[in-house]
C-alpha cells in the first residue's frame, strides 16, 4: 500500500532529475563533446591495435625450420637442422617408419620426412 505508493513516487521524482539533466542544453554539449573525445582517443589506438595483431598472426602462422642466428663472434649463421633431419628420416628410415614426436613436429615429419608419425 504506503511504501509502494511511496516508492513509486520517490522513482518517478528520479525520472524527473533524470529528465531535467538530460534535456539540459550543457549536459548535451558535455555529452557531444565526450562522445567525439573517446571517437577522437579510440580509432587511432583501434587501427593501431588491428595493425600490430594482424603483423603478430601473420608472424605466428609461418613457422618456419629454418632460421639465422648468430655465433659468439657475431657471424650470421643459417641454422638448418630440422630440415636435415627430416631430410635424414626420409632417406635413411623405411618408407613404412613410424616415428613417435610430439604433435608440432609430426605434422613436419609427415609433410617433409615423408613418414607417418605417432603423436
């Protein structure tokens, strides 16, 4: 009855504050105005956020089995061992080898060593 009759009073004097605020020609300027900061702010950091993970995907679906790298005394070196090992299981196993490994390598082993793999 009273409390209900009270509370519904105490929202609709609420919606009227609201009203008020909102319709206030400042509250609709300050509105604007942050509204075109936070466009302002966020497309430059959006773009760049886009450009850095399609560069960080790009980097993550190429692995690679090959890669350079750099001796004690700063001569560039190509490192290729994987490749001659899955070369060395190619020509040196049966063709019907099985060879266990890890499920990364297995897919390597598969596509270059020609060998079925149990991972």
């Amino acid at each position: 009855g009273e409390a209900w009759s009270h509370a519904r009073a105490l929202g609709a004097l609420a919606m009227e504050g609201v009203e008020l605020v909102y319709a206030n020609p400042v509250s609709c300027l300050l509105r604007i105005a942050l509204g075109a900061y936070a466009v302002y702010w966020c497309v430059p950091r959006g773009r760049e956020f886009y450009d850095y993970s399609h560069q960080l995907a790009e980097g993550l679906s190429q692995p690679q089995i090959m890669f350079k790298a750099k001796t004690y005394n700063g001569q560039e070196v190509m490192v290729d061992d994987y490749r001659e090992a899955y070369w060395w299981l190619r020509d040196k196993t049966p063709e019907d080898a099985r060879v266990m490994a890890w499920w990364d390598y297995g897919y390597q082993i598969t596509g270059i060593g020609e060998r079925t793999t149990i991972a």
